[in-house]
C-alpha cells in the first residue's frame, strides 16, 4: 500500500522528533533503531525509507533539538529569564526536552564529524543568541563563557544525585553568579534570543 507524500513527510518528522528526544536523554549511542521507530510509532522496517543512516538521523535530530531551543530562547523576554528557565530544576529533570549541550556534549565526540559539526553550529547560535542579549559585538567572549557555565552547571547538577544538596547549589550558585554578573553590566533590553 503506498502511502502519501504529506504522510512520508509526517513520518519523518515523527521519527525527527522521537530522536531527539531520546538522543538527548540516553545519548547517540544508548538508542537503537528501533527503539527511535517504535517511540515515532513506526515499524522498524522503515527506517531507511526515511534515512540513509542513523548518523543522517542525529544530523537532523540535532538540527531539531536546536530549532526548539532556539524557540524556548525567543520565548524569554530577557536574559535574566532565559538563564532562571535553563538553570532550573525543571530543566536538569528533562534531559530529553532541554539543552542539546548539557545533555549531549560529552556524547557527541564520540560521533562523526558531519553530526559534530551540526553540534557546534548549534551551540554557536546559542553563543550568538546570549552575545545579542549582552549588546552585541564586543560580547562574544562574556557570551561564550556564560554559555559555558550554563551548559556546565546542568550537566554537573545532573551527574550529582538528585537529592544530594549540591545539585541544586550548582545551578543556583551559577545563576546567582551569572545575574549578579549581568547587574554590573547593561544588558541589551529584550535581547535576541533566537540562533
């Protein structure tokens, strides 16, 4: 039976969105086929009806993870915001719906150049969004570490147990820092948050 364009298309972005999901939440590697098909609600049969590979697969799920967080930055009204959202318990406790960096970053070098480098693009649009929010040019360095104590503070506060004290005084410890920061310096009103 053959099926339409609009509904391969669907498919395809049902296993999309399974995948970086799970990618996210169990790593490139601790996701099988078809275990991405059987979350799409798919047979895993059909895997490479849609992708060449699984690393074609991560490109794309990536690519998805990242457009979503660039959604959730665009949804702040600023900066201040945007770090309370994503140094928040709530966050630490979704792997699988929040930052591709904190719950990938120590998965991805691991993989091929190709999803690496969908990685880094990523991640410099994050870099880009906050450096906006700080003023611009001139911020990029304020930016990039920013971002770095972000990314590292969740992936830190998740490698902790939950009900140990200091998971939760590595991100409330960084977010203090972090707004404490952003008080001593203007901050460009509303921001760009988007990649």
């Amino acid at each position: 039976m053959r099926i339409s364009r609009e509904k391969v298309r669907e498919n395809r972005e049902r296993v999309v969105t399974a995948a970086a999901e799970l990618f996210r939440a169990q790593g490139f590697e601790g996701v099988a086929v078809p275990e991405l098909m059987k979350a799409a609600g798919l047979t895993h049969g059909g895997f490479y009806n849609h992708f060449e590979s699984k690393e074609a697969l991560a490109r794309e799920a990536l690519e998805s993870a990242w457009a979503a967080m660039a959604e959730e930055r665009g949804r702040a009204r600023d900066l201040p915001q945007l770090l309370r959202g994503y140094l928040s318990k709530a966050a630490r406790n979704a792997p699988g719906k929040a930052c591709p960096a904190a719950a990938l970053a120590g998965d991805v070098r691991r993989q091929p150049a190709s999803v690496r480098a969908t990685f880094a693009d990523g991640l410099d649009g994050m870099v880009e969004s906050v450096e906006a929010a700080l003023g611009g040019v001139g911020h990029r360095a304020q930016a990039v570490g920013l971002v770095a104590r972000m990314v590292g503070a969740i992936m830190l506060s998740r490698a902790v147990p939950d009900d140990h004290p200091l998971a939760t005084e590595l991100l409330e410890m960084t977010l203090k820092a972090a707004l404490d920061e952003l008080a001593d310096e203007p901050v460009a009103p509303g921001g760009d948050f988007r990649a």
